[in-house]
C-alpha cells in the first residue's frame, strides 16, 4: 500500500537508536588450564635452576636436585601433548629457559648466564618440536615414543647449563662434587661392588681396606703362596704400605689407618684433577668438560628413563582426575607411493 512506511533497517554502531547487539566471548577449551601448564613449566624449571645454584652454593642435597628435574620433565611431557599453537609452545620454552639460568645472574658472570640460556633454549626447542613432530604423525599416542625425544633434550639442556655454570667455579675442591655429596655417590657405588668383591669393604677404615685389597691381589699369587705365614704378613704391610704411600705422592697427605676411604678417595681425585689442570692449562678445561659432559649424559640416560616414567604416572594421573582426555578424531594423511 502507498501509505505503508518501510521497517527501519537497524544500523549498527547508532546505540542511541538501537541498542547494540551484546557479542558473547567464548574462550577456547582449556584456556585456563593451559595457562597453569605453562605456569607451572616455568616454576618447574625455575625451581631446577634454583636447586642447582643451592647445590654449588650451599652444599644442597642432589636429591631435591633430581626431584626438580622429574617435575620439570613432567611439564615439559604435557607441553609436547597438549599445546597446539608453535608460537605458544616458542614462547614457553624461551620463558622455561631464562628461568632455568636467571638465578645464576648474582653468582656468575652474565656472559656465562647468557651462554647458558641460549643453549638451553636451542636443546629445549630441538627436543619439543622433534617430539611434537613425532606426536602428529602418529595415530595413536604411545607416550613413550612421543616424549623420549623431549626428555631426553632436557636432559641435554640440564646438563650443559649445570656445565657452563660450573666450569668457571671450578677451583681447588670446587672442581669437583663436595665431600659430602661424592660420599653419598661412593656409598652407593661401594654397594654395588660388594657382591663382586665381598673380602674388600669399600666402606670404613683405610686400614682394613688397604689390608684387605693387597691380600685380595697376592691371594692367587704362587710366590705369596709359598712364603711362611710371617713373610706372608710382612708381604701384605709392605703392599699395604705402597698403596698408602701411592695416595701421600699424589695427594701431599699420608692416609691413617682410622680415615675413612670415601675420605681418601675423594682427596686423591681431587689432587688427580688439580695436577692436570696445573699440568695442561686450558687444555684441561676443554677435556675435563667433554669428559664431564659424556660421563654425565650416559648416567644420565637412566634419569631419563626414571623421568619418563614419572611423566607417564602423572600423564594418567591427570587423565583420572579430568584435567584431560583423549578424543579419536579422524585424519586424512598423505603418503608418497610408487
């Protein structure tokens, strides 16, 4: 009809004629949960370098150390699983390598806290999309197979910043491990030698294990066999004898009977150390942080293992409690044939 007015078409932005339109702001599933991961990636890592510089520092127990790594390894197993975005995951791991080091700005040289955060940044981005590569090619995910790539380069990365962050301390008995954490690691390793040599106690007084480990030596030996019981003991106090006279020329000090051998065992390895360092100069730091470095991945594989395992209790840990799931989706793949 002719005198019928056409609807006015509601233009937006003019709220003071039409009321505008409310747009509702969904965030993305698991935003708040993604943001504790990576809080928690970053304090995990933070809390590793901080237990290290302890370690240096104060004499901290290398247990509450490899406690730092397991939580460590276990974040960085859940970053490879669940972040999505490269340049969320690029950020996380620059974020977990400069708390990895920043503890270390008042006790070393900033050169040296800088060298060390980007190497641990180039390790930690090598291992994270080297694993987040496997986890995309994969149908299914086998836990161990996607994360072995990252824990492993964390392992890298830990290991290279206690390395360069420990070289430049290394002087007199800081060359090497305190006393009372290179007794921890004799203990244990005298405990394994046992069952192959049970008549020499590893543990105790220089004087039963000196006595011990020259009758274990001379036991097989026919000449020692045909001496006469006095000649016997005088041969075993004299070999007794070359062995503490071995450790007074390379250490300056003459072992007692009463001194314990962890005691004794560290005091040589750390005059061993000393003397070539003395001897070879620069040459020696190179070679001592290789040595360091191969000595310490290949122990270091067995933390590896034991990290992967913690990882997978708290990967299914925290898909019983519902903090994740696991959804089959179906994926179109391309494949090169002939």
């Amino acid at each position: 009809m002719a005198g019928t007015m056409k609807p006015t078409v509601p233009v937006p932005g003019q709220n003071l004629i039409n009321q505008a339109r409310s747009v509702n702001f969904t965030r993305p599933p698991g935003f708040w949960k993604s943001i504790v991961l990576d809080l928690l990636s970053v304090f995990s890592a933070l809390f590793l370098g901080y237990s290290y510089l302890q370690y240096l520092a104060r004499g901290f127990s290398p247990w509450y150390l490899f406690g730092a790594f397991l939580a460590f390894s276990a974040c960085s197993a859940l970053q490879v699983l669940l972040t999505k975005g490269a340049m969320r995951l690029t950020l996380v791991i620059f974020s977990e390598a400069v708390a990895l080091v920043v503890c270390f700005v008042f006790y070393t040289d900033l050169q040296i806290v800088f060298i060390a955060g980007v190497v641990a940044f180039l390790a930690l981005l090598w291992g994270y999309f080297a694993s987040r590569l496997e986890a995309q090619n994969e149908l299914e995910i086998r836990f161990f197979k996607v994360t072995r790539n990252v824990l492993g380069k964390v392992m890298t990365a830990v290991l290279l910043v206690m390395i360069i962050v420990y070289v430049p301390q290394a002087q007199g008995d800081r060359i090497f491990v305190s006393r009372e954490n290179f007794k921890v690691f004799f203990d244990w390793t005298a405990g394994l030698l046992n069952p192959f040599y049970p008549s020499i106690p590893f543990t105790g007084s220089f004087g039963n294990f000196s006595e011990s480990f020259a009758k274990a030596g001379l036991a097989d030996n026919p000449s020692f066999k045909a001496l006469t019981a006095v000649q016997q003991s005088t041969a075993l106090e004299q070999a007794a004898a070359e062995l503490s006279g071995t450790v007074a020329r390379a250490t300056g000090i003459t072992p007692t009977q009463n001194d314990q051998v962890s005691d004794v065992a560290y005091d040589y390895t750390i005059a061993s150390l000393m003397n070539m360092k003395n001897k070879f100069s620069t040459q020696f730091i190179i070679i001592w942080i290789i040595l360091l470095f191969l000595t310490l991945r290949v122990v270091g594989i067995v933390f590896v293992w034991i990290a992967e395992c913690a990882s997978l209790v708290v990967y299914e840990i925290l898909i019983l409690a519902g903090f994740m799931r696991i959804d089959g989706i179906p994926q179109t793949k391309e494949q090169v044939v002939y």
